[in-house]
C-alpha cells in the first residue's frame, strides 16, 4: 500500500495590494493563488540557487589565488602554442 507524502504548509501575511496583484496574475496564468505562487517562488528558487553556485565556483581559494597572483606579477615566458597562436591572430588582435 502507498503511503501520501506528507505536506508542509507555508503563510505569510502580506498588504491586499500584494494580494490583489498576486491573485490577478495567478488569473492570468490560469492558475490558483497557491500553485501561482509555489510556481514562481519554485522557478525563482531555482534560478537563485544556479546564480549563487555559478559564483560559488568562481572563488578560488587562497592556494589558487596565490598562483593567479604569481603569474600575473612574475608571468611566464610564452609557449610556441602561445606564439602560434598570438602569429595567427596578429591581424584580429591588431585591429582592436
């Protein structure tokens, strides 16, 4: 036998201007107030958490931003990749 999963219930007291809004737009969107708002909020979460772990992978921690700091004050000398390349864009890279 299936068991239901269980609900959480979530309230919140906001101004009628809110509500009236919110409401108009669940109408809008064919939805109920509830589902409007779970959706949205839901959709918003989403977005927020990919932005926030988006960020998260960009700091570097203090070993990595040692290194970055080195190169950029003592850079190394360029490869041939590095020479290959630079030849092979002279053109693009001199017309910016």
């Amino acid at each position: 036998m299936a068991t239901a999963k269980k609900q959480e219930t979530f309230g919140g007291r906001i101004s009628s201007e809110h509500k009236s809004m919110l409401k108009y737009a669940a109408e809008c969107m064919g939805q109920d107030l509830t589902s409007y708002i779970i959706s949205t909020s839901l959709e918003r979460a989403k977005k927020d958490i990919k932005e926030y772990q988006e960020v998260q992978s960009l700091i570097l921690s203090r070993k990595d931003f040692d290194k970055v700091s080195n190169e950029i004050s003592n850079p190394s000398e360029p490869n041939e990749k590095l020479i290959s390349a630079f030849k092979a864009n002279k053109s693009v890279l001199e017309d910016e």
